[in-house]
C-alpha cells in the first residue's frame, strides 16, 4: 500500500510539472508533446480553459477533489494558488464550480475562469493573461467570487489615465474627510472596470503630485512613490495617500506674498523658457539671494526644485494628451538635455517618462 501511494504521489508530481512546463513555454516541440501526455484535445465539443483558484485553505482538500475528475487535464501550485487546465462541456464546468469543497468554493475564494482556448498557440497567452488577473485580484482585495475572463478581443474597454489637470481640478477645495471618499471611489471604479494594478498605481502618483504641489514641507516623497510602486494591495496605497492630504490639510493655503506670488505665475506661465532665479530677480527688480530665500521660506521648496517640479507636472499631461516624442516634450517643458529630463522624471513618478506613456491607457488583464 505504501508503495502504491509514493507511486501515485510520483506520478501527481509528475503531472504538476508537465502542466507547469506546458503552460509557460513557447517551445513548439515541446508544447505538443506535452499536450499529448496530457492528453488534451482542441475540439469544439470541450471547451480547454485555464482556471485559477486564489489561496485554497485548506489547499489538500482542493488537490484531492482535482484529482478525481476527468475534466480536469492537469494543474499545479504557483505561489499559493492554483492553475488548473480544464476539458469540458458547459455542464461540466457547472458542475466543477458548484461542486467544490464548500470551505474552498467560489462562495469562499475568487475563482477565475479563462476564455476559451481554440488552439494550442493560445495557451501561454492565456496563462499570462491569468497570472495578470490574479495579481489584479490580490491587489484589489477582491472578495471571493467567481470571474468569468474575455478573449483578448472582447476585453473591456480601455481605462484612461486621469490627467494632472483633471484630478487637481477634482480635488480643489476637497476637505480630508471628502477626499478619503473620493479617493475610495477612484479606486472602486478602477476595479469594476478590470483595471490593472499598474494604473492604479500611476492614478496614485498623480494625485501624489497634486497633493505635494500643496504642501510648504515635505521631505518623504521619494519614500512615498517608492511605496505605491511597491505596494501588494489598494489598502497600502490609500492609507499613504490619506496621510499625505492629511499633512496639506494641517499646512492649509499658504498666503504667498507680491513677490512670491509673481515668481510663482513666471514659472507656471514661462516654464518652457531657460529661467534662472537672477533672471527673475532681474525682472522683479530685487535681490536675486534675497527673493532665493523668501521663495523657498514661503512655497517651501527652491525656486528651482518649484520650477523643476512643474514642469514634471506639465509633462505627465503631455505623455498622455499629446503624440510629441519624449524628447520634444522635453523640450516643451524646459529642457534642452533630455537626459536631465528622464532622471528629473523618474525622480518625480518613480517611472520613466517612457514606462509612464506605455501604461497611460491600460485595458483589463
């Protein structure tokens, strides 16, 4: 009997390992002789899909029910969920989703169900297409369910990224309470639309801008975007930036006064042009170290962090709205040495100026 059952045991690792290897490589030879050990057949009749079940407690009772159906082909542990290739009818994945160990079924943990799959060719798509969704799951802290995923072609409609414009212009003379609330509706509607976690991220970072552009003090902003590019889940994201409107709102309005107030329009109306703060204190008429220090007393930052930071501002609604390379909006901005501008950039979003235009418009996994 012990024999028997480290033979089965051999035999299931083996199964693991062949779905394993199926579902993650691109290797022609390979990919069919697999299929065929599996003995997975593409045919109208029964629908192959991949089915990922998120963090099954306890995981044995899941492995013992996958094992004795025939519908399913072959699966395996990635992390602490399941992917699993399934064969069947309609009737038969009705049946492998309603009757699944209650403590682990969709009533209990997300259930996501591939599209269809018509071909062989499609297989390591739809993996990767899965491991998207489930990464998107975690993030959103979705509650268990039962997901039913598109074809790539029928995917929903594309999200896009809120420009700086759009959410300053949202969040003018919101309190803390109405932006917690705000910002909780952001994020919801982001997951009812299947929005990735990395829009999500960069919508962040955006209002990150927005809120620190408040500030007269704020010396972890690095820290900040480092956080939200790294966060596991939407909670992490929020708590931070709630924390940070907090300490706008604890700064309050600033009163600037005449001569700050005429810096500040010089920036934001002539940032394009090679400003220098003896050229504005030319302008002014004043003492260039003395309108230095009046400047950074008042806005809290130098004149020269102010102007670099909007122009980062200027350019994250460039990346999104306008066709020009990164080099002419680099110029646009300011900037004759592009490279100035991808390090100021990075600095600011915590991304590239190129990974941030990539991700601007992101449709669901």
């Amino acid at each position: 009997m012990q024999v028997q059952q480290q033979q089965h045991q051999i035999a299931s690792l083996a199964v693991q390992t062949q779905t394993r290897t199926l579902v993650t490589t691109d290797q022609e030879t390979e990919r069919q002789q697999l299929i065929d050990a599996l003995s997975i057949q593409f045919d109208p009749t029964t629908v192959v899909r991949l089915i990922g079940v998120l963090n099954p407690l306890p995981p044995k009772d899941l492995v013992s029910y996958l094992q004795i159906l025939d519908a399913v082909k072959g699966f395996y542990v990635e992390g602490q969920d399941f992917i699993i290739i399934f064969q069947g009818t309609t009737d038969q994945l009705n049946i492998f989703i309603n009757e699944a160990p209650h403590q682990i079924g969709a009533e209990r943990r997300p259930f996501l169900i591939g599209a269809p799959i018509s071909d062989e060719t499609q297989l390591h798509n739809r993996y990767l297409q899965l491991r998207r969704e489930i990464a998107r799951q975690y993030f959103f802290e979705t509650a268990a369910g039962l997901r039913m995923m598109l074809p790539d072609t029928q995917q929903d409609t594309p999200l896009t990224l809120p420009s700086y414009s759009e959410v300053k212009k949202a969040l003018d003379g919101v309190d803390l309470t109405t932006f917690s609330s705000w910002l909780s509706q952001q994020f919801e509607a982001m997951k009812r639309a299947n929005a990735s976690d990395l829009l999500a991220r960069q919508f962040a970072l955006v209002v990150l801008l927005v809120l620190s552009d408040r500030l007269t003090a704020f010396d972890n902003k690095s820290a900040v975007i480092t956080m939200i590019n790294h966060a596991t889940d939407v909670s992490e994201i929020k708590a931070q930036l709630q924390q940070v409107a907090k300490l706008a709102a604890q700064q309050g309005n600033q009163q600037f006064s005449r001569n700050v107030v005429a810096m500040r329009h010089i920036i934001q109306t002539r940032y394009s042009e090679q400003l220098s703060l003896a050229m504005v204190a030319s302008e002014l008429h004043l003492n260039a170290v003395y309108l230095g220090q009046l400047f950074k007393q008042e806005v809290g930052r130098s004149f020269a962090q102010f102007l670099n930071d909007y122009r980062v501002d200027v350019a994250v609604d460039l990346l999104r709205d306008s066709d020009q390379d990164i080099g002419q909006i680099a110029e646009t901005v300011g900037y004759q040495n592009s490279s100035c501008f991808y390090k100021l950039f990075k600095k600011q979003t915590g991304m590239s100026p190129g990974d941030y235009r990539k991700a601007g418009v992101l449709s669901s996994c």
